[in-house]
C-alpha cells in the first residue's frame, strides 16, 4: 500500500544493522525529524533551478511537494523518493528566453516534456525496458547529457557571475570546499550551505565596502546598487499563493500561478531533457533497489511514468520541471531509513513553505553574484557526469561509430548551432545537438562494418548503469557527483 506502515521495532530504536523499509516507519516524532532532514537535503537545488530558469521558487517549492505525493501514490510506496526540480530543463530554458519566448511558453514546453517522459514510462512498464536501451545507448545519452550542461556556460559567463565576481568567486570556492571537505549530510547540503554563506557574504560587503558598481540584472545595465535587497520582503503577507510576478536575479520578470501556451519550437528545445529524466530515473531506481536489497525493475516504469506525471502537474500552473533527487538518496543511505513517510512529512513541509509569499519573496532575493558561484560548479558537473556515463559503461571512442556522430553533436550543442528553416522557425543548440547525436549514431552503426558494430555493442552497449553499482550511483540534475566517493561518508551514494 502507498499508504500505511508498520511500525519498525519499538520505533524508537534501531540496531547497528537495522535496516527501516519503505513500508515501516519509526515513531512519527522521529519520523517527522527524518522528514525535516529530507527539506533540507532537497531545498536549496529545488529553489535555485527556478530562480535559474526564471520561474517562481515559491511556486516550485510548493508543487514540489505534491508532485512528490503523486509519485508515492503511483509507484505504491515501493520507491522512496522526493521530487524536487530538474536542472535538466535550465539550458532549454535559456535558449527559449534567447529567442524572446515567454513563461507560459516555457511552462507549456516542459509540460509537454512531462507528458513525452510519462508516456516513455507507460511503454517500459508495459513492454519491458529492451527498446529503450537499443534507442538510447550509454555513448548517446552520455553526449545528450554533457552538452545539456556545457551549454549553460554563457549563462554563468554573461548573467550571473558579472554582477559581482568576488562574492561569486568566494561561494565557488565555500560549494567545492563543503562538497568535498566534511563527512555525511553536511556534503550533501552543501549547495543550501553556500546559498546562506552567499547571502551572509553579500549583506557583509554591502556593510564593510558599501554600494558596488557592476551589472544590475534588475536595471538591465551597470549601475551603483547594494547586493542585498529585501524591501520586497517585509511587504508580503506570511500566507498566501505566490504573487502574480516578482522580478529574478537575472532582472526578468518571474509569472506566479499561470496557464502554460505552446510553442513549437520551444517544445522542440526542452524534448532532449526527457533523455536526462530517463536517465535520473533509471538511476534512483537502481540505487534504492541495491540498498533495500529488493528488485524494483518491476516499478522501473512506473517511477518514470510518476516523474512524468509530476512533472506535468507542477507545469500545469506555471510550476517547475521535477525529477527524483539524489540529495534524498544520500540522507537514506546516512540514516538506512527507506520509510516513505518520512518523504510524506517532507512533501507537506514544502507545501506549507510553498503557501508563504514571504519565503518567496525572500527566495526571490538571492544576489546574482551569489547564484554565479553556486551555478558555475552546477552547469559544469551536468556535463561532467555525461562523461561518467561514458566512463561507467565502457564507451570505447576508439571506434568511429562512437566517435564521429557525438562529436558532431556536442559541439552543436555546446556552441549554439544554428539551422535555420524559415524566419519563424529554426532549430539550434540542445535541440539540434541532440537530434544530430541520436540520429548520427544509429544512422552510423546502421552503415558500419559488422565488426565495428559488433565492438560498439561490447563495449558500452546496455543502457545508462547509472546506480548499478554498489557505492557508486550517479545522476543528471548537476548536483549529485559533489559528493560522489567521499571519504567517512556513506558507502551508498545517491541516485
């Protein structure tokens, strides 16, 4: 059942080798705690990538929770998970906004994203995971993945890290030092560690050295401005859906609760992230499949289908793309408690912060400097862990069939290729990189000697391992891999 658990022991206590399942629960007072450490794990990634994108934080948040609650429903309760939201979406949206497109625009794209990844995990659950490994090898969605990430590079380059480059260049190096200096959760929470090191930092420079004249995301020029401002803060109300807009780091305006609209090519932009979500899917399955000690392939589907479904639900009102997040991973590994309701706790936490224009007015906030540090090291991991992909799997780009076609996608991608069609429609970066990488490939291997193929399907020729490794579990939204192998921590990773 998705709903009712046993009671682990006495509840109160656990043995040096117990082990709490998805359907038990220790007491609710410890449960509750174990949900609160599941908010804080997840908070600081599910409120950045919708400042990033341009979208409401508050809105996010609040959708986050209950897309987290939908997932539980659909998967049974069999796969522990919080939903937060997805940076595999940020380079899509970024190319959408180039191109003048809206919210609604960017909101009714990921919907459709949603839709496609639902409909994907419908298929797997039906008609076995076979195909989609045969679609989308290791060496492709490794390609499809790194040039996500490594696409973002201008965004970093030209928004964040000019508005103020030393407080950027200080909450780099506080991210790196948190993710790979301490022990445990203090790791795993190292991007909502530098988001409050950032804050700090700014309101004391604004103290110590006054005003700084830099880029002013919200002026859309250089001006003489504070890097901290919260004169939107105390005019909000405690309680309350998010406001109809507020203004982002970036200087755009952030819609609230809205209907999404569609567009073609903005769909056409965001459709290469679903490959991502499989991925991230596959992965989280994986990992808490080899910590549980239960087979969860039959629920491989499912979980993908909810992620899906999530989604979707999130971008109905104008919310953010979702995707299970590893960060949670970590906290089960830590604590070895799986309970499910402890993730119901911490999906009734976001909704109730979700419910505070107050905390999103204060999310809203955030220096740009600040974001400039925390991205900086975010973006470059999303396309770093498209290599681990390979890495893990063998990809031997010894072999032209390999090497050739995602070459020629990733540099599209990367650089920003254009191919234009018309004035009004055109194809370029994300979308055009990995239209080339998918096709390439198959179009390649279909035209290639058999002995090149038969060493491209040896090496590399299953589908994303990501999390079939004990202590070694991996994933695409660009925050995982800080603290992959860290040293006095758990011996299970995350997703």
């Amino acid at each position: 059942m998705a709903l009712g658990w046993k009671l682990h022991g006495d509840g109160k206590t656990m043995g040096p080798d117990d082990v709490v399942a998805p359907d038990e629960r220790l007491s609710w007072g410890k449960t509750i705690g174990l949900g609160a450490q599941h908010v804080v794990a997840m908070f600081g990634a599910t409120f950045v990538f919708p400042l990033i994108m341009g979208l409401n934080a508050q809105l996010a948040i609040m959708m986050s929770g209950i897309a987290t609650i939908c997932f539980l429903l659909i998967v049974n309760g069999k796969v522990p998970s919080y939903l937060g939201t997805s940076a595999s979406f940020v380079g899509a949206v970024a190319a959408i906004r180039a191109q003048g497109g809206t919210s609604q625009q960017v909101t009714g794209a990921i919907l459709v994203a949603g839709l496609v990844l639902a409909l994907v995990g419908v298929a797997i659950h039906f008609l076995g995971s076979s195909v989609l490994h045969k679609v989308l090898p290791p060496v492709v969605t490794g390609a499809v993945v790194m040039l996500i990430g490594f696409n973002l590079a201008p965004v970093v380059a030209n928004i964040y890290w000019p508005q103020d480059q030393w407080v950027a260049l200080l909450v780099m190096t506080f991210t790196i030092i948190c993710a790979v200096a301490f022990k445990g959760f203090v790791s795993r929470i190292a991007v909502f560690l530098a988001l409050i090191f950032g804050y700090v930092i700014s309101w004391l420079f604004d103290k110590m050295f006054g005003q700084i004249t830099s880029y002013d995301a919200g002026a859309g020029k250089i001006t003489t401005h504070f890097r901290t401002n919260f004169d939107n803060l105390a005019s909000q109300p405690w309680f309350g859906l998010p406001p109809s807009t507020t203004t982002g780091a970036d200087g755009k305006e952030i819609v609230g609760i809205h209907a999404p609209s569609f567009s073609v090519a903005a769909i056409l932009l965001v459709l290469p992230a679903v490959i991502a979500l499989i991925a991230e899917n596959t992965g989280h399955v994986k990992a808490v499949a080899e910590m549980t000690k239960t087979n969860l392939d039959p629920y491989m589907g499912r979980a993908i289908a909810a992620d899906g479904v999530g989604t979707v639900i999130a971008s109905s009102v104008g919310g953010s793309p979702t995707t299970t997040y590893a960060e949670n991973i970590g906290v089960m590994a830590a604590t070895r408690v799986y309970s499910t309701a402890a993730y119901y706790v911490a999906a009734i936490v976001a909704i109730v912060f979700g419910l505070s224009p107050k905390f999103g007015a204060l999310v809203a906030s955030v220096p740009g400097g600040v974001l400039g540090g925390i991205t900086v090291v975010l973006y470059g991991m999303i396309g770093l862990l498209g290599a681990k992909i390979w890495k893990e799997n063998g990809v031997d780009f010894g072999n032209p069939i390999n090497l050739v076609p995602v070459a020629a996608g990733i540099v599209i991608g990367i650089g920003n290729v254009s191919l234009v069609f018309s004035s009004d429609f055109s194809l370029g970066g994300i979308a055009l990189g990995t239209i080339v990488a998918v096709v390439a490939f198959h179009v390649a291997r279909a035209l290639a000697p058999a002995d090149l193929r038969e060493r491209a399907d040896a090496a590399g020729g299953t589908m994303i391992s990501l999390g079939e490794r004990e202590g070694d579990y991996g994933d695409a939204d660009g925050i995982d891999d800080l603290y992959q192998d860290h040293p006095g921590g758990p011996d299970l990773r995350r997703r």
